[in-house]
C-alpha cells in the first residue's frame, strides 16, 4: 500500500480490522469445525486460544504495524530486523493459499444468494450444497467472486465496500440473534445445545492431540492473523490509540459472531436429523437452506442473510488480496491495477482444484492455517518476545494510561506460552496433515 492516508477517525480503523476479521471464518468454518472436532470441547479449547494466543499475537501485529508505519514486508526492515522478513514470507504464500479457496466458498455464498431469491434451494438441501460447491458451477462463481474483489482494487471503490461493511457488521448480528431465537424453538434445541455448550473435561483432556491444530488455526484465521494483515492496518493508525482496547472491541465481536453462528447452526441441524460432523464444509449451508425452506418468508430471509454473507466474506477477501498484491507491488515495482488483474488470474487458476473436489478445499485450508498461520505466529511472537521486547512494550503503552503490569504479562506470554503452544501446535499439525494426505492421496 503506497498511498499512506491515515484513518480519519478510530471507528474507521475498527470497521476495516472488524470488516478483515468478521467474514466467512466466523460463520462458515467456525460451526462446521466446531461440528466436525466434537462440539463443545473444541469451543473451550478455541475460547481459551483466542484469549491466551490470539489477542497477543493481534496485539503483535498492532504494535509492529504502528511502530514501524510500514507493510509487513517493509516493517521489519524499518525495526532493524531485516532477517525476520521470513515471517513476512510465511503470511503471504498463507495469505496466496488462503485467497484462492476463500473466493470459491464466496463463489457458493453468491449461488445462494442467486438461489434465495430465485426460488429456493431445492428438495434436498444436502444434495443442493454439494452441486454448488463443485463443479464448473463453482468454477465460475468463484470466477465472479475474484473478479468482484479484483474490480473493488483496480477500481479504488474501497470506500463503497467499507461503507457497505458499517451496514453489514450489524445486520448479520441482527440476523443471527433472530435465527438464534428461531433455533431455540425447534425440537432439537436442547441436544444442540448440550452438544455445543456442555463441555465435558474428560474429552477436552483425551481430545487435546486433535483439537488442539484446529482450534488453534481457527484462531488465526479468524482474527486474520498471521498474514501481515493486521500489521497493514495498524501502520495507518495514530500513536494517540489505545491498542489494547481496540483489539478487545475486534476480538469480542468477532468472538460473538462466531459463537451466534455456531447457536444457529447446531439446533436447525439436530433437527433435521443431520450428524454435527456430516455437513463438513456444508454445515452452515445446509442447515440454514433446509431452514429457510420451512420458515414463512424464509426466502427473503435467506436471501438477505446470504447477502450479508457475502458482504461479510468481500470485506474479509479484500484484506487477503491487499497483502499479496502489495507484496507483489511492492518487490516487483510494478502498478496496482495490473497487479490486481494478474494476480486474481493466477489466484483463480490455483483455486480450481478446490471448486472442483472439496478433497482439495481441506488440502489447502489444513497447510495455509494449521501449518503456515501458526508458523507465522510463532515467528512473530519470538521476535517479540525475545529481539524486540522492550521497544513492543513501550509501543503498546502509547495512547492508554499504564503500569506497565499488562505490558509485562504480555511479553511472559509471547516468551513462553505462545511459543511452547504453537510449536507444539505445529508439530501435532503437521503429523495430521502427513496423515491427512495419505489418507485422502494415495
Ligand atoms: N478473518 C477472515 C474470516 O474470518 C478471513 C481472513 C481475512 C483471514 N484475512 C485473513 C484469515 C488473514 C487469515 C489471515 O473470514
């Protein structure tokens, strides 16, 4: 990012980290997840990860991005720590990886969104889920997709989508809270909710080895870390800030959205008789569809929710799409609006496999966050903790009134906590992900 404006106002800096954070992690991959590693175990597990590792990791970001007023490729060069680039690198193959399915999941978000309007999703909402997702229908809704974020960049319509995003943030609260409350009325409600809420240690303890990788990546992913993302953000942002507080407003909503997804997917599909962990990737799609279809008005509902979905998925996709079109922008001294178009070309081309066979979509999702986001976590939070502590320290005081206590548990958490949970993390994750190939590849 070239042109260096400054965020006009500290709500400005909120939405567009809150647009990047909230977005098709939260309300796709949060419940089916969720779904998939047990329920309620996974929940503790998650929450515990977002509070113990993603607010320090986002608050690393933060005061990398401020301090240094760069992109995370120059940033470490501006701290005099040129070497640590690496962890730069690391963001932005994730951020490539990432990118390329993400607008195929937005290209089936759009398809709904074309079906809700158009007449519904079919008698099977199972069998309507999977002919979405792949095929040469996914194809060129994914092509739609990328061409949409590409056009928002090449055409500097920012603005428009970050107006759309102050419109989008509490709709999709308001929509969910009412199918929410919609959810607690139906039959499976109360085995929806021991199953999500009712955690039971044991498993949490026995469960541990292959919770851990998923929740651990879906922290990252979330909060959109790991990929520079936030580091871009907070470069634009005044030494008068409070970086703790914004970061809390950020994690707290994105948290909420997350944990109302998982309240409205769980007892629409208990009660329609579907396994937590059977609607995979589907999960959020073929509840919400199969729902629709009974409510009165549902249509209209379902269209303004997948609406908002995909308002929510654009502001996500375009925080990606800045920090590898940046990257590239910024080695290669090319401009931005070529940039743009080639790179959405490649971008389409690497994610055709994933519209094609959702084998694929698992393939790139595992590798680009339970390896490359936490790889990057842990370079970052050594860095901090252990080359550039004491100037962290005093960055993150700017703007607050302080003791110096939080600054000091902070820094004892990126020395030791963050680093001992993502290394092993990343251990156990890569010898999932050897499994996960084996399994499905040969
Ligand atoms: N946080 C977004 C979501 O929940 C996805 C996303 C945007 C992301 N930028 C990112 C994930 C950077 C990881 C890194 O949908």
């Amino acid at each position: 990012m070239d042109e260096r404006a400054t965020w006009a106002t500290r709500i400005g800096f909120i939405l567009a980290a809150a647009g990047s954070a909230v977005g098709l992690g939260n309300i796709w991959r949060f419940p089916f997840l969720t779904g998939e590693s047990g329920g309620a175990a996974f929940l503790v597990v998650y929450l515990l990860l977002v509070v113990g590792v993603g607010v320090p990791v986002l608050l690393v970001e933060f005061v990398i991005g401020r301090r240094s007023n760069r992109n995370p490729i120059g940033a470490f060069e501006r701290l005099g720590h040129p070497g640590w680039k690496a962890a730069g690198a690391v963001g932005a193959i994730a951020a490539f990886i990432i990118f390329s399915y993400y607008s195929v999941v937005g290209g089936w978000v759009i398809q709904y969104v074309v079906a809700s309007f158009t007449g519904g999703y079919g008698a099977d909402a199972e069998a309507f889920f999977l002919s979405t997702a792949s095929g040469t229908n996914a194809i060129a809704y994914h092509g739609l997709f990328m061409a949409t974020v590409a056009g928002i960049v090449a055409l500097g319509i920012r603005n428009g989508l970050e107006k759309a995003a102050t419109v989008m943030v509490p709709t999709v609260v308001v929509l969910l809270v009412g199918l929410a409350g919609y959810g607690a009325t139906l039959d499976g409600a109360g085995a929806a909710y021991s199953y999500y809420l009712a955690p039971d240690l044991s498993t949490i303890v026995g469960d541990a080895v292959s919770i851990l990788p998923a929740a651990a990546g879906q922290a990252f992913y979330t909060l959109s870390l790991g990929m520079g993302i936030m580091i871009t953000y907070a470069s634009y942002i005044g030494e008068d800030r409070n970086l703790l507080q914004d970061a809390g407003v950020i994690v707290v909503l994105d948290t909420v959205i997350a944990l109302l997804a998982g309240l409205v997917v769980f007892p629409f599909l208990f009660t329609q008789g579907i396994e937590p962990g059977e609607g995979g990737a589907g999960s959020i799609f073929i509840s919400l569809a199969g729902a629709f279809q009974q409510l009165p008005g549902g249509e209209i509902i379902g269209g303004v929710f997948f609406l908002m979905l995909l308002v929510a998925a654009l502001t996500s996709a375009f925080s990606i799409f800045e920090v590898v079109v940046s990257y590239v922008t910024d080695t290669f001294d090319v401009d931005r609006v070529p940039t743009a178009i080639g790179m959405a070309a490649i971008l389409f081309v690497v994610g055709i496999p994933t519209a094609l066979d959702l084998t694929y979509l698992d393939a790139y999702d595992l590798f680009a966050n339970n390896i490359l986001l936490i790889l990057s976590g842990l370079l970052l939070s050594i860095f901090i903790g252990w080359v550039y502590a004491g100037e962290a320290v005093e960055e993150l005081g700017k703007g607050r009134a302080s003791d110096g206590r939080i600054e000091a548990i902070w820094v004892t958490t990126l020395r030791y906590v963050v680093p001992i949970v993502l290394a092993i993390t990343l251990a156990l994750s890569v010898r999932d992900y050897i499994g996960f190939l084996q399994e499905s590849f040969l």
